[in-house]
C-alpha cells in the first residue's frame, strides 16, 4: 500500500473489513448496502467530478449530514452495493478536498 492510499483510508471512518465483495454488510439472512456520507465544497466542477468516480452518488446540498458539513459544502450520499465499491470508495477518498467519508445512516 503506498503513501496516498494509506492516507486515503484514513479518511474512511468505519470498517471496510464488514463489507463484502457484493458491496454488502450484515448477516447472510439481512444483507444489506452500506450508505455513506462525505463533503464538498460548493461549485458544479466538484460534483462533476464525484460523478465521474460514481455516477450514483446523491447530491443533498439542504443538508448537513451527520457529517455535519459546513456552509460552503455540500453533502453527498453513496452506497457500497456495486463490484467495484473498493475502487469507488477509494478514488473518493483521494480528493483533496474530501476530508472524512462516515457511515451514513440516512433513510
């Protein structure tokens, strides 16, 4: 693992390990995705870009998240339930400007 990847994980605040190579988290009988939350700062450029990585992620720019972004961000949702969650997650991870991704537990 190089340098940018390991700081990139420390960006990720939950468990990695608990989700499967589905994307899934939970018992065999409740499998289910997990949602996520994270930041950016306000301009269509940033969220052209998150897009990029994953054209799913939700944009939620009248709400602080339990991240609890600030006034000059906005808050966007992605889930793990693809093949290529790791990757997605990752790639998020190593935006500059993304500061922290937290478990989201949004309905």
């Amino acid at each position: 693992m190089n340098t940018d990847q390991h700081s990139s994980l420390t960006k990720i605040e939950f468990n990695l390990e608990q989700i499967d190579p589905n994307g899934l988290v939970g018992p065999a009988d409740g499998k289910r995705s997990l949602r996520y939350e994270f930041c950016i700062p306000t301009g269509g450029h940033y969220f052209t870009q998150v897009r990029e990585i994953d054209s799913s992620i939700e944009l939620y720019p009248k709400s602080r998240g339990r991240i609890i972004c600030g006034a000059d961000q906005v808050l966007c949702i992605g889930e793990t339930h693809k093949p290529n969650w790791r990757e997605v997650l990752m790639a998020i991870a190593q935006l500059d400007y993304v500061e922290k991704i937290i478990e989201s537990h949004a309905e």
